[in-house]
C-alpha cells in the first residue's frame, strides 16, 4: 500500500479544458470520496487514476512511482463501476475469479482467494449462481469481490451504487464502511450523492467544474463551507443564502423584501459586499407577528423524525427545519430569524468564506421561537 498523489493534474478534450489542476494528496488507507455534481470531473479523475483516460498535463504518483505512462494493468488499481460489468453467462466464481485467470494464477491459489473474499463479502452460498439470478445488492458485491480478489494499492468506486433501490444503497454504504475498516485499503470513491459522501468519507473533496473547491472531513466540510458553491451543494435541505452588505459601525444588514434589516454586527469594513449563510436547522421560525422576517410557508416536507417548512421570503425560497408534530402551516404568515451564532459570511464577489465572527446588533429583530406543539 502507498500514498496516492495528484500533482496540479490537468485534462482537456479538444483543446478544451475540463480539469484544471488538481493537487491532493490521500495518504495509505484513507477512504477519500469526490463529489460534485454531474459534468464536474469527478469520474474523468477517476478514471485518470485508473488509466483509462490519458493525463494532458501533471502526475499521478502511486508512492514513488509515476504512473503516467504505465498501463492500466500494472498500476495496482481495481475498479467497480456503476453497471457492474458482470459476465452473464458466468458464475459469481468464475466472474471473481475472472483476473486471476487472466494472471494465469494456478487452478488452487483462484479457489483459495474467490473462497476468502466470498466469505467476506457474504457470497459463499452464491458462488454457483449466474448474475442474472441475484438481486442488485448481490451483483455489485460480486463486482466489489472481482475487484477484491486483485489485492489491489487502490479501490476505485465509480458511483457504484447508482442503479440501487435507497432501501439497498443504505445496506451497501454500510457494507462498504465495514469492508474499508477490515481491509483498511486506500479508496476513492465518487459520487453525486451528499448523503453517500458524507457517510463513507473520511476525507471529503467537493469538486466544481473541473476544481477543487474544498478538502476536508465531512464535519468540516458541512460546518464551515469554504465557498457559496459547497455552501449550497452540501445539505439537504442546502443552506439559505442571503444578499447582504456591511453597514455603519460593522452591521450586517440583509437585503429582505422589506428593506435592509440588521441581523448582527461584524469586524468588516462598511460598504463590504456579502453572502450571508444560515442552515435549515439553525434558522428559526416563530408564528408571532413582528418576530423576524416575513414569510409565507408553501410547503411542509414530512420526515418523520422532523419537519422541513419550504417558505417564501420575497422571491427567494427558505427552508427551515422543524421538530415532528401535526401543526398545520401551509398557507400560514411566519417569520424567520437568522440567529447571529449560526450565519455564515461570504464575499459576494468571489464566493469564498469570510471567517469572522457574527455578533448580535445592538438593536436586532426580536428573536424567534419554535412553533408550539
């Protein structure tokens, strides 16, 4: 096993750039997921890692050892891709035993290796079956124990649980933790599910047409958001994002239908152009009149566990997160407050984070409570 390096990695189709140049670096055994949203590059990385597609400038380094040039083969990758790519006519033996065969690996050492990676992947009692007779779950585990059986330095996991029903891609993103942490293999892992990223990565990166936008733990990553973009891309519902600007002595002042309202205080000079960022969850939301922002609930999402009130403020749509309950509000006024110690600053001209604190104004808008159950 070795570290896995990407060194300003760039790639064009026709002279048009789509990736443009990305530096990570993912040490021995980490389990690191790319996401992003479709067309970002993330699975064109991928498939650069694995050989499949060719680098137009940069490296890819597996340890020491530039792999460039070398073949696909011989890189010590092993990819699942999102369509399994199960031979048909075979048997769940034959298909994991499919490379060590090709290795020309003797008849005895194939079966030892199929055996032990079938018990680690619940296959034992499959081996004999043909592809078409196992469920989805199943199949891609099949795909997972052919890229197993390789002994690879690096898993490659191209959205691999796509084409799965939710119930089944929970039970597989569960499967597939528990096999990184008995393997402890290097892995990356893309996707565009948020939810998937958040639960398997140890590292997270979030990737926006063709760049990097932020690398860190998955905490990291959803608590301070390094750009609007991530801000908005990561979460579900995604954090609401407010026009605002920095006023006399420091305010924050938001731009509401109303006009400017100042929601706290900041160290920022007057005149600073800003995005102001607020989680569902850490917005609250009152039904007495006057008691913040006015808004109108279009629609209550029910979770379950909680509630999401989609409202309108003006001509933007706000998401707020609330407790279970049976309180009727479609339809109903509210009025929202953005709690100083929860907002998020941006630069409204280039999108990255401010980190200075938000304090409360001296005269802000009353604070808001939760409706009563």
């Amino acid at each position: 096993m070795a570290d896995l390096t990407l060194s300003n990695l760039k790639k064009s189709y026709d002279g048009k750039p789509v990736l443009h140049g990305v530096d990570i670096t993912i040490p021995d055994g980490h389990f690191v997921v790319i996401v992003g949203p479709s067309g970002c590059g993330k699975s064109t990385l991928l498939r650069m890692i694995a050989g499949l597609e060719e680098v137009t400038s940069g490296t890819i380094s597996i340890g020491e050892t530039v792999m460039n040039d070398i073949e696909p083969a011989d890189r010590g990758c092993a990819m699942v891709f999102q369509n399994y790519a199960l031979y048909p006519h075979m048997t769940v033996r034959q298909n994991i035993a499919y490379p060590l065969r090709i290795a020309k690996l003797p008849r005895a050492e194939r079966d030892s290796k199929v055996e032990a990676v079938a018990k680690i992947l619940n296959l034992t009692e499959y081996l004999d079956r043909r592809p078409a007779q196992l469920s989805g779950g199943q199949r891609q585990r099949v795909a997972m124990g052919r890229a197993m059986v390789r002994e690879p330095d690096v898993f490659l996991f191209d959205e691999p649980l796509s084409n799965l029903d939710a119930l089944l891609r929970v039970q597989m993103r569960i499967e597939i933790k528990k096999l990184h942490r008995r393997l402890k293999a290097t892995s990356v892992f893309v996707t565009h599910d948020q939810v998937e990223a958040m639960t398997l990565a140890d590292t997270l990166i979030v990737m926006n047409a063709g760049r990097v936008e932020q690398i860190g733990s998955p905490a990291e990553v959803y608590r301070k958001p390094a750009s609007v973009f991530v801000a908005g891309f990561m979460g579900a519902p995604a954090m609401n994002l407010f026009p605002a600007a920095i006023g006399a002595g420091g305010a924050l002042v938001i731009d509401a239908p109303t006009g400017g309202v100042g929601i706290g205080r900041t160290s920022l000079a007057e005149g600073t152009p800003v995005t102001v960022g607020v989680r569902p969850e850490n917005l609250l939301l009152s039904e007495t009149a006057g008691a913040g922002l006015p808004a109108t609930v279009d629609f209550v999402e029910e979770l379950g566990g909680s509630r999401v009130a989609y409202c309108t403020l003006g001509d933007r749509e706000i998401a707020a997160t609330l407790p279970p309950g049976d309180q009727q509000l479609e339809g109903r006024p509210v009025w929202l407050t953005l709690p100083p110690e929860a907002l998020h600053l941006y630069d409204r001209i280039t999108g990255q984070r401010i980190d200075v604190p938000v304090h409360a104004a001296r005269s802000s808008i009353p604070s808001a409570f939760a409706p009563s159950m």
